[in-house]
C-alpha cells in the first residue's frame, strides 16, 4: 500500500526484507517481534510527527488513476500532462502506441521515475505509463485496461479525447465509409470504453468519472461537418444513458472544448 506507486513498491522491498529477517532468525532459533506498544512509540514520535505536519498538502489529483485515450496528441496530450501537475498517475493510451509513449516520457521526464524496485515499462514506478488502443475494438479495449490492472492495480477515472473529424470530399459529400468510420470513433468507440471499464469499476466498488469529448457541433449546425456534428450530438445523449448505466458509483460528464493554442501565438477565432 502506499499513495503513489512509487511508495507502495518501497514498502514492498521494506516487507520484503523484513520476510528475509524472519527467516534468518527463524533458522538460528525463533524471531520475536517488538510489542505493539514499542512499536508504535518507535513509528510515531514527537519529531516524526513534526516532520510529517511539515510536509506539503496533497495535489488534488493525489492518489488518482487516471487513463487517457488519445493522449498521443492534441487536446489529450494536454490533458495528460494537466492531471499530471495535478499529482494524478496518467495511463496515456493512443492508437499510435509510440506518440502515446512520448507524452509518458515527457511527463515521466519532468516528475521523475520514481523510486523502488528497478522496472521498466509497465512494471516501472512513474507517474505515467503508455498504452496501445483501438477504441473501436472492444477486445482492444479490454486488453488496455486488464494492463492498467497490471501497471496500477486499477483505474480511477477515465477521460476519453480520442476523435475523428472527416471533411466532404470535392463534390461536398461525405462518402459513406468515411460516415461509418466518423460513428465508429466518435459514438461506438465511446461507448466501447465505457461499457468494458463498467464491470472493473464495480469489481472494485470504488468511485470514478467517465470524461467523454463531445462538441459544440452538437447543439449548432454548420455547413461541411455534418458527420462529425451529428457524431458527437449521439455523444451527447451517450453520456446521458452512460450516466444511468454506470451510476451510483460512476460519474459521467462531457466536456467540448475548443482548441489547443501553444506557443504564444494564437489564430483570429481561436480561444
């Protein structure tokens, strides 16, 4: 146990040692242990309290599990990053596993690796780790999350950016695979996630958050999107029923953002 990774992996070499203690007295003659009493005086003296008081507040996001899908670029790369800062262990999940693994390193390079038993990858001690998806593949789905069982022990929440916008082509239509593939990512994808992550959470029987991008498209027409407004307008109502079939311990939300502005310049309209 421990409030991050990091230290639950050096109690796990401390009750590792302490196990190899046991069983070296035990080989000599028998291994006794200091009363309870002795015990607590010796964990919870005055100048370790006062070392402990000194220590700053918990981030927000402390002791949180937070998966990421699509946080291989975009909005979900940011995201990433801010729930992070926040003290969150961030899964970035991405269909394209390496740009998933660059936003893991970028984070794991700015708050460090941790500390504990030596591993790499899934088994590494980090804030982050990076996971391959396809959304539109429920076993796909089910695989990345059976690995953040692995890497973390479970999830918290889960905030879905991945997404797909699919122009008309020169006659102005949108052809029809292009149609399918738009609710295949932005409406079916959605709910794949969802509908897998539903039975982890109630195995665990601890609260979380379902996080959807849906659209300002959905609620106003425009010329030239029409797939991808009526997409994410089908999102909008599957957080509705996501809400119903996830509830009393789920919590599910939509949030539509605008765009992600970098740098210091900024295009007219953009905000």
């Amino acid at each position: 146990m421990g409030k991050d990774k990091s230290e639950s992996r050096v109690t796990a070499e401390f009750y590792n040692c302490a196990v190899e203690v046991m069983r070296g007295a035990e080989a000599i003659d028998e291994y006794i242990a200091l009363p309870q009493q002795e015990a607590f005086d010796i964990e919870y003296w005055l100048l370790e309290e006062a070392k402990l008081k000194r220590m700053p507040a918990e981030k927000s996001l402390a002791r949180q599990v937070i998966c990421v899908v699509g946080a291989g670029s975009g909005i979900g790369k940011e995201v990433a990053h801010r729930i992070a800062k926040e003290g969150a262990h961030v899964v970035c999940v991405d269909l394209n596993k390496d740009a998933a693994q660059a936003t893991a390193n970028e984070i794991i390079a700015k708050y460090g690796s941790g500390i504990g038993v030596a591993g790499s990858g899934i088994s590494g001690c980090g804030p982050a780790v990076a996971l391959g998806a396809n959304i539109t593949d429920r076993a796909s789905i089910r695989k990345m999350l059976d690995e953040v069982a692995l890497a973390y022990g479970g999830f918290d929440s889960i905030a879905v950016t991945a997404g797909i916008f699919v122009p008309p082509d020169t006659t102005g239509h949108i052809p029809d695979d292009k149609w399918a593939l738009t609710f295949s990512i932005n409406v079916t994808g959605l709910y794949l996630v969802g509908d897998e992550a539903g039975p982890t959470w109630r195995k665990q029987g601890l609260r979380g958050s379902l996080i959807l991008t849906t659209s300002a498209n959905a609620v106003v027409a425009k010329k030239g999107s029409v797939a991808y407004d009526i997409s994410k307008a089908a999102a909008n109502h599957l957080v509705r029923e996501l809400a119903v079939e996830l509830s009393p311990l789920v919590r599910v939300n939509a949030v539509a953002p605008a765009t992600v502005v970098q740098a210091a310049q900024c295009s007219p309209g953009n905000g």
